[in-house]
C-alpha cells in the first residue's frame, strides 16, 4: 500500500481544488505530448492530442474527485463484473504496481492477464499488440469462451507479441515459427522462398498462432532486408522478438573460400 500509494502521487494533485483545471487549460496542456515523449518516450503522432485535450483533461479530474474518495469511504461489497475481463498490465508502469491487481479474480471471476514490458501509456506505444489481444479476446468471447485459448507452456509470455523469424522456410526457422505459434504469438515467417514461408504461415496459424503472415526477402541482400523493415513496421507493427535464424554454411579451406561466399555467408548470420 505504501508502494502503489507513492505510485499515486498525481491522484492527490486531482484532489485539490481548481488547480487542475488551471494547469491542463494552460501550459500543462499546451506542452504535454513533449512531456510524454520526455518522460516515457511515447511517440509523437499526426493529429495527436486532439484541440479539446486541455478542455478534455480538465474535466476529467472530476472522475478522480466523484469517484477515489468515495469508493475507499464507502467500498462497495457487490462491484463484481459480472461480463469477461481482460487485463493487460505493463511491467514498468510508473503509477500502478502489478501488485494492485492482486485478487481481483474475487472481483472479476472470468478474467484473461495478459503482461508486457512497457510503461504506463500502452495505446500510445504499443497500439498494434493491444488492438491484436482486444480482437483475440472478442473472439474468444464470441466464440463461448471467457478466456484466450493459447494453450502453449510459454503462452502468458508471448502470446500476441509479434515474432519475426528468417529462414522459417524449413528445418530450424520452421520449428521456431511453430513453437511461437504454439504460444499464441503472431508469426511472421520470412524466407526467400515464398511458396515455402507461406506454407510455415498457414501450419502456424492451425497450431494457435493469433495470427500468421509471410514475407519473402533474402537476408544475404543488405536493401532487401531496409526494405522488409520499413514494410514489417508499416503493415504489422513494432517486432517483439526477432529471430535471425537464417544463414548458410560453408565448408573447405579458408584459402580456398572466395571474398563473395564469404560476404554472403557473414550476411546471412549477422547482416539484421
């Protein structure tokens, strides 16, 4: 309590008197996306904050006032969710502990947690994992369930994170592409073989992958590999783990290795 109650030090700043308002309608609200970018790194974004954000956030301060005080006054017996929950909580969230969820299945009987490393301002910073968990949850509550299925030993970890894998045409690449589908993760299976990536995509997607894609792009060609970066970042988002799996092995003498075999070869394991 002592923790999350030092955790909570603008909740007490809401609760004085017109303070508030004044600050969000002056400089408070005319500098915060800077103070984000500066505290947390949450990126900027075209058309972020909206022109009502300094009116928006002044009168938000009233739900902090109507409803902080009352409820630990007067905690209410019955405020159970009766409806399935989902929660996703950030490991290095600066103003809420993980430790203040403790209990609440009591609370909210038919609960899905989901963690992930990241501070407080998620839908600023990981929009793409959080709208691929949101639609994982629907679906798995549309479907009869009040929980996501992932039934991978690793699932909690990495279910719905992004997962780029080269080389998953075959052999090693393809058993990592599965085995992250297995925990509930969206694969992207990268192989200069796109007959053979996408067969990994469509294996990982009847294994439980929450989603599955393919790209084709040779790892041994240093613009292939600028240009799936701009594409994987545009079209799926930021990636949570990267597997640089791919490569090539050569054998024989040193002397006789060629400066080119050699190039393509040290390209291949290391050039991403």
């Amino acid at each position: 309590m002592l923790g999350q109650g030092a955790k909570s030090w603008y909740v007490y700043l809401l609760h004085t008197p017109v303070l508030p308002e004044l600050a969000w309608r002056g400089p408070l609200g005319r500098h915060w996306p800077r103070v984000l970018e500066r505290l947390e790194k949450v990126p900027g974004a075209r058309g972020y904050p909206a022109p009502s954000l300094p009116s928006d956030a002044a009168h938000g301060a009233w739900l902090y006032r109507d409803n902080v005080r009352s409820r630990l006054r007067r905690p209410r017996a019955d405020a159970h969710a009766h409806a399935p929950v989902q929660l996703i909580t950030p490991l290095d969230d600066a103003f809420l502990s993980e430790r203040l969820y403790e209990g609440l299945e009591r609370w909210a009987p038919r609960l899905t947690r989901r963690t992930l490393p990241a501070g407080h301002w998620i839908p600023r910073t990981r929009p793409d994992l959080l709208a691929s968990w949101i639609g994982e949850f629907v679906t798995s509550v549309e479907g009869g369930t009040s929980e996501v299925t992932a039934a991978g030993p690793y699932a909690e970890r990495f279910g719905g994170q992004l997962v780029l894998v080269t080389g998953a045409g075959s052999g090693i690449g393809r058993a990592t592409a599965l085995a992250f589908a297995d925990a509930g993760a969206r694969v992207l299976a990268v192989d200069r073989d796109a007959e053979a990536a996408a067969r990994t995509a469509d294996q990982a997607r009847e294994r439980g992958a929450a989603a599955a894609w393919s790209e084709t792009a040779d790892v041994s060609d240093g613009q292939a590999m600028e240009k799936l970066a701009e594409r994987v970042t545009a079209e799926y988002g930021v990636v949570d783990v990267l597997v640089n799996n791919a490569g090539i092995g050569l054998g024989g003498s040193f002397f006789d290795t060629t400066l080119r075999s050699g190039r393509r070869s040290s390209t291949s394991i290391c050039g991403e």
